[in-house]
C-alpha cells in the first residue's frame, strides 16, 4: 500500500537541513530547462510578479550550480494540507511508516519518499512548459506508474492535476478520500475543507499504522467519520456535521 500527497507552493523557512540530494537525469532535465528561462519568461510562464519570478530565477541558477540547501520533502512543503499534519509529534514508529508507505509527488523530482531531501523550489504540473517536446505530465507519465505497479491499492491524497499524471490503468488502483462538511442537512466541499483534512486524516493513517481499508473506514477525527451510504469501492466519503 502506498499513500500519495501532493507537493505544495509554501515551503517551510524553519525546516531543517539534511544531506544526500540525488537528482534523477529527469529532473536535472527540467532543472536545464527552467534554469534557461529569463526572468520574464519564467514569469509569465508561473504568471506571478516581478519579485517572484526573480526568486525563482535565483532559485533554478542555484539549483543548476548545485549551491543549494536540501530538506526532507515533508518537512519544507508548509501549505494548509502540510500544516494539519503533526508533523512535530512523530516518533520513531511513525518515521518508519512514513518512510514504508507516504509518497510525495512532485513535477521536479517524479514520486519521492516523504522525507527524500529536497532543495526550495517552486514547480507544479500546472506551470505550461515543455521539457524538450513533451509536457511535464507526459514526462513524468512512465515514472509514476512505475512507483504504483507492484501495489494493490494506493490511497490517494491528491488532486485532481496530480491524480492525471498516471495513466488511467494505474489510476484505476486509487482509492479516493473525499472529505464534505454537512451544515443542516446541506453537503458542502472546499479546497480548504479538503487541505485541512487531508492533512489530519494522513496523521490518523500514520499514527494508526493503518494498512487496510477496513481501517481506514474506521477512522474519526475533527467530527469527521465514514459515511457508507455516501461512498462506493473507490471513493471513501468522509462528513462531519457542523
């Protein structure tokens, strides 16, 4: 069983720094590529302001210089779904799980271990950008499936532009998890819904050392629990009443 997150855009300035970042050809392949952009090109291919593109242009000719620091992955990705995560109550059992079952799925660095170091960088498959003559997602495509092909199922945490970089046949492993809040009778979803619980519920797997679905249905937090009724084979539906 493997349990897939999504990178975020927020990193984490107090996340400590580890050693051994090993870059795949693939990634020093877009890191050659972004690494070549202007600042107005990266700019407009990020669509963020001027002070933005120029960090990352620092970024991309620290990265192509090697001149970076590294963090494990989990601990420098700070968006709302990393936030929920208690990250800071782990203990030895729980690094172990992590380290066996979390994955990280990232557009510079392909399915990564939680913690695989990492070094400050700002990539999604959103950003419109060919790596030679292919897309990220198709550039990535064969690696992904590689990651899931020995597993029976895989729960997925992801959203919907990460879930779409594996194939449909790899795919059909997931297991979806999808959180709704039901205020007087009347279901409602969000992303901030949805980050926040995601975050809670992978702390839930983790400290649970949860291993099947029998389990995961049995799992309670923040008044969420799993609603039957609202869920089929592949999509576990979680409600809490507000």
């Amino acid at each position: 069983m493997k349990i897939l997150i999504p990178t975020a855009k927020e990193l984490n300035s107090k996340a400590e720094k580890v050693t051994g970042e090993k870059l795949s050809k693939k990634t020093k392949s877009i890191i050659n590529e972004f690494s070549s952009k202007t600042i107005d090109e990266l700019k407009s291919i990020y669509k963020i302001k001027d002070d933005k593109a120029k960090e990352e242009y620092g970024r991309w000719a620290k990265l192509t210089k090697k001149d970076v620091d590294t963090y494990p992955a989990l601990e420098l990705f700070n968006g709302l779904m990393y936030r929920n995560i208690a990250r800071q109550s782990f203990n030895e059992d729980d690094s172990k799980y992590i380290s066996d079952n979390v994955f990280i799925t990232s557009a510079l660095y392909g399915v990564i271990n939680a913690y695989y170091p990492i070094s400050e960088h700002r990539l999604d498959f959103l950003q419109k950008c060919k790596i030679g003559d292919t897309s990220l997602k198709n550039f990535w495509r064969e690696d992904y499936d590689k990651v899931i092909e020995n597993d029976d199922f895989v729960i997925s945490l992801l959203s919907s532009e990460f879930e779409e970089v594996f194939s449909p046949a790899s795919r059909d492993k997931f297991i979806k998890i999808n959180f709704m809040e039901d205020k007087d009778g009347v279901l409602k979803t969000h992303s901030t819904i949805s980050k926040k619980a995601r975050g809670k519920f992978l702390t839930e797997l983790v400290k649970g050392k949860v291993t099947d679905i029998e389990q995961i249905k049995n799992i309670e937090f923040d008044d969420f629990k799993y609603i039957e009724d609202q869920s089929s084979e592949k999509l576990l539906v979680f409600i809490a009443k507000r």
